[in-house]
C-alpha cells in the first residue's frame, strides 16, 4: 500500500465533553472519517450532546453518532457509559478523553476545593476513562486512546496552577499506558493544543490584555481553530499511526518553539 489509511469506517468512537467546544469539532470530524461516535456529555447537559448528534446526522447518510451522558468524575458513570456502549454498539475501537475545566486564578488564591475540581476532571477522570475503555480494547488486543492535553502541560502559564500540574500529569499519564499496552495493540498518545476560542477560554480571549499576550506568544500570529486539531485526532485514531505511541502531537502555532 503506497498511502496510509486514515480512515475509521467500522470503528466507535467515544468522545468525552463532546457537547460543545473541542469535543463537539473532534466528533464532527471522526464521523466524517467513518467512524460511529457516541457524543458524551454531563447529565444534566446531555441536550447538547443530542444537538451533536443531530448535526452529525444531518451531515451523514447513516446513522453515525449516539449521545450518552457521562461525568468523568464519577467511577459508576464511567462504567455505565462503558456498559450501554458495548451493549448498544458492539465494541470502542477510539477514545477521546477530552472533558476538561479550567480555573484560572493567581497560585496564592488556589483553594483545595478549585484544586480538586481541577485535577478530578483533567487528570482523574482522564487515566479512570482510560483505564475502563481501555480494559475493553486490551481485551479486544486493540484500540487507540487520544488524550487532550495542552501546551500548558509541556510550559508553564500564569494564573494555570491546577490546570498547568494536571495537563502535565496527562503527558506523562500518556506516556506511561502506552508502555503498559503497547505489548496489547492499544496505542495512548495526546494533543497538546494552545489557545483555542471555545466556552472554556472565551473568558481568558476577551480581556485585551490576555489577548495580546497570547498573539506575542505566537508566531503564528491568529488563534487555533477547533478545525486545526481534528487532522491531529483523526491521525492518532487511524490505522496511519500505528507505530506511534506514548507521544504527545504539539499543535500550538509554534508557541512551544520559541
Ligand atoms: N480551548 C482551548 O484553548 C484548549 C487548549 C488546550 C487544551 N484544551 C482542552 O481541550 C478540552 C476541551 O476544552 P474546550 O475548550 O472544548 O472546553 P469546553 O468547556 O468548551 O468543553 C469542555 C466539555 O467538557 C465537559 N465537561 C466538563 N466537566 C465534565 C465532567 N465532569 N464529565 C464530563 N464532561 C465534562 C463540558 O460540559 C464541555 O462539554 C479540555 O480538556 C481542555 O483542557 C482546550
């Protein structure tokens, strides 16, 4: 075969945090490139995950998507989303553990309630999503796991504390059950994005002085756009990456080159 494939027809992908922002783009993108996605969002949200999924279907000609609800803070909805997926759609060829918060605040303001949140989200839930999904997948001797870190967990960023601590902790989380899978086909590597306009950094992006900051910080002088990732996440999904695991792709405009 002359080209790699980086087709997912016949694969399920499960997204985390996919009722907007990222997620919502990531799921987009892997039903376009074949794949049967399950949008996952908050219970209580879950109406945004059905929106997905309405958007998906009004670009597709199959039935390429399916919303369930699920809190990556919680143990029991991990494995009920785990439970109705197989039992729904067969197998979980792809996770994309990209749910995440941010708090931003001066490291002397951090309370130990914004640090838990934190890291309960961004980094727990992240390795118990993986370690559930990829109990499956090792059964199965394969699977590929994309985990949505950022380039704040590879450089620090003011006002980041628990958020710089856990996305770094997700690089090196990546690296680690790469190691423990590889030898079962299951390939875990992750994103590393810079600033993206979504729900979670429109309120960094609308004070001046952020902005302006940021656009020093990048050479290439314009924010990323959630379409800029989806290339990334349909790589790390497909057969084209195989040999590729542990590895974090920095997609970052060129900030971490500086
Ligand atoms: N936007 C950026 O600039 C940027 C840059 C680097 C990394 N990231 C990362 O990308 C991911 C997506 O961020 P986004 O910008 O789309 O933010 P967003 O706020 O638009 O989306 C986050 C999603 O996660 C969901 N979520 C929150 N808590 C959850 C929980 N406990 N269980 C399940 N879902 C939960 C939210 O409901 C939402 O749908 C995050 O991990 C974020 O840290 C974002």
């Amino acid at each position: 075969m002359a080209s790699a494939s980086f087709r997912l027809d016949g694969k399920v992908a499960v997204v985390t945090g996919s009722g907007s922002g990222l997620g919502r783009t990531f799921a987009l993108g892997l039903a376009d490139a074949g794949a049967t996605v399950v949008v996952t969002e908050l219970p209580g949200l879950l109406g945004r995950a059905e929106v997905v999924v309405g958007e998906i279907a009004a670009q597709m000609d199959r039935q390429a998507a399916i919303a369930l609800p699920l809190d990556v803070t919680s143990l029991a909805s991990i494995h009920e989303l785990v439970r109705t997926t197989v039992e729904r759609l067969g197998q979980m060829d792809v996770l994309v553990n990209n749910a995440g918060i941010q708090i931003a605040k001066p490291a002397l303001d951090v309370t130990e309630e914004d640090w838990d949140r934190v890291l309960g989200v961004d980094l727990k839930g992240v390795f118990f999503c993986a370690q559930a999904v990829g109990r499956h997948m090792v059964e199965r001797r394969q699977g590929k796991i994309i985990n949505v870190a950022s380039i704040m967990g590879l450089i620090g960023y003011r006002e980041r504390a628990p958020y710089c601590s856990a996305k770094a902790g997700v690089v090196n989380l990546t690296r680690e059950l790469a190691i423990e899978w590889a030898p079962y086909g299951v390939n875990v590597n992750a994103i590393a994005p810079t600033f993206i306009r979504t729900p979670l950094t429109e309120p960094t992006l609308s004070r001046p002085e952020m902005y302006d900051d940021i656009m020093y910080r990048m050479p290439i002088k314009r924010l990323g756009l959630p379409e800029d990732l989806v290339g990334g996440v349909i790589y790390l999904a497909s057969p084209a990456s195989d040999l590729v695991t542990g590895h974090t792709l920095v997609i970052d405009g060129g900030w971490t080159a500086m």
